[in-house]
C-alpha cells in the first residue's frame, strides 16, 4: 500500500507539471449548471456539452423550474446532439423535480442528498462537491481515470465505485480532485484509448502496458 502510495504521488507530481493549468474541463457559473453539464456529460464530450450548454440551455434554463416548464419534447430536441438524448432529459427533470421540491431549488453540499437526485452517481455527485465546494467524497471515476489507473497498477478493479476506493486509499485527499482532472488532461493529450502515445508519455517509467 505504502509503495503504491508513493508511486501515485509521484504520478501526480510528473502530470503537475505537464498541465500546470489543469481544470474542469466543463464550463460552469455556479453548482447548477455543472450539475446539469455533468449529467449531460454521460458518454458525450465536454467540448459538445460547452457547445450546447453554451448557445441553447444555460441561456434558457437558469433555475429548475425552468427545465420544468418546458414541455419535454422540446428539452430532447435542446440535448439532441449530447446523444441518449432522452434518457438524460427524464434525469434532468427528475433531478430538478427533487431540487424544487427538497431542496428550495439549491444544489445540496452532501453524496447522501446529491445522490437522491436524479441521474445523479457517485461520479456526478463527487464532480459537484470537489469543483463547487471544495468537498469531494472520493475520486471522479470515468473511462479515462478507469483505463490508465488500471494501466498504471494503481487498481485491478473494474466497478467504478470499488476503482474509486482504490484510489481514495492511496492518493492523498487534498489531491482527489486534481487527480481525476490530470488523469482526464492524460488520457486526452497522449494516453489516447485508441492509440497511445507512449514514445511521448512521461509516466511511462509506471506504467505496466507501455506499447512500442
């Protein structure tokens, strides 16, 4: 445990200093909005979630009950080009429906209360709470922290809610957010699924599928 520790610290401190100015990469105003980015963010890139949330929805839809009001048809025809368009426009109106009604129409500040929303997982939930107030539960597991983690030896797990113990355990807590954010950096720039760029990678020296 103690080596792993050790060995994702320095992971860490390598992807630092590559991507000085790591960041959530969706764009936001306050925790509604990236609540609402997150969910759509399902199997979507952010570039097209900014590009949506940007022209057509924050514009539109500022509070819940104004994804409330609308009929849902023409919430689906708004998130169309996010894909599982309808699927994320029943999570978006039950999740506002929640917010509205237990909540006075605010974002809640803990997993227990975030979870009860609406297409709301552990990884939206811990997306909220580490960007917007600074109180992460646990690492944000997606396909790109999910594939190098396991490429790096840092988990064999393939449930994200046991990956994300995993890490927790040995990536020290004042980085959990930060983590997640450069591993996503990673995956985009040069750990690409597809075709790695492991002549360029820097975490090479940890990584346990380096390709030739």
């Amino acid at each position: 445990m103690q080596e792993l520790k050790q060995k994702t610290i320095k992971i860490i401190e390598i992807l630092k200093t590559e991507f000085p100015n790591s960041r959530c990469s969706l764009n936001y105003e306050n925790p509604f909005q990236l609540l609402i980015a997150t969910i759509l963010a399902a199997q979507c890139t952010d570039a097209r979630v900014n590009q949506v949330t940007k022209e057509i929805l924050f514009p539109k839809y500022k509070t819940p009950e104004d994804f409330l009001k609308v009929p849902v048809e023409k919430l689906e025809s708004d998130i169309h080009s996010t894909g599982f368009y309808k699927n994320k426009a029943k999570s978006i109106r039950k999740c506002c429906q929640t917010l509205v009604e237990k909540f006075n129409s605010e974002v809640p500040k803990t997993m227990k209360e975030l979870l009860t929303l609406g297409g709301v997982g552990r990884k939206t939930a811990n997306v909220v709470l580490g960007e917007c107030f600074g109180m992460p539960e646990g690492i944000v597991v997606d396909t790109h922290v999910t594939r190098i983690s396991q490429k790096l030896g840092l988990t064999k797990e393939q449930n994200a809610d046991k990956i994300e113990l995993d890490l927790n355990k040995i990536t020290p807590k004042n980085d959990w957010v930060a983590f997640a954010q450069l591993i996503v950096d990673h995956g985009r720039k040069t750990c690409n699924a597809k075709k790695p760029k492991c002549n360029s990678c820097n975490l090479v020296p940890y990584c346990l599928f380096v390709e030739n």
